[in-house]
C-alpha cells in the first residue's frame, strides 16, 4: 500500500530467505489487484537460476545475484526507468 500511496515507479526486494516463489508472486498478485501493476519489481538474493525464469514469467524485471555490484543496479534502474 505504502508503495501505490507514495507512486513509486519501482519496488525491489532483497531475499535471501528462499522465499522469492511465495513473495514475489503475492506482491506481483496485490499490485495487479489494485491497478498498480505498472510498477516495476526487481530484486535479488538467494535465487537460484532455474527459479528465475519462472519469476520473471511473473512480470518481475530483473533478478540480480547475490553480491551484485550496487551501480549495476542503479545502472539498471535507470536504463528501465527512462522509458
């Protein structure tokens, strides 16, 4: 909610839990629900490869490794933004 009441263009979610296949898609779920599903959901963690593909299916934008250098996300953020 806090994210559709601020109008974020984009949300990111670090998980290192192992729950990306529960979270994500509840997110991708809630935001579709309340007609904010045009903002973006990145994220990274602990994703395994072959988990990935099935997440960006979802609509997710990017999946970044753990230990991915921060200027390649921000690098990211601002090629995907500007459209």
């Amino acid at each position: 909610n806090a994210a559709i009441d601020e109008d974020v263009d984009a949300i990111g979610l670090s998980i290192l839990s192992g729950a990306h296949k529960t979270i994500f898609p509840k997110i991708m779920g809630i935001l579709k629900e309340k007609g904010a599903s045009d903002i973006l959901v990145f994220g990274g963690g602990t994703i395994p490869k072959k988990d990935r593909v099935e997440l960006e299916s979802l609509g997710i934008g990017e999946i970044f490794t753990t230990g991915t250098d921060t200027h390649a996300i921000i690098d990211y953020l601002d090629r995907t933004l500007e459209r």
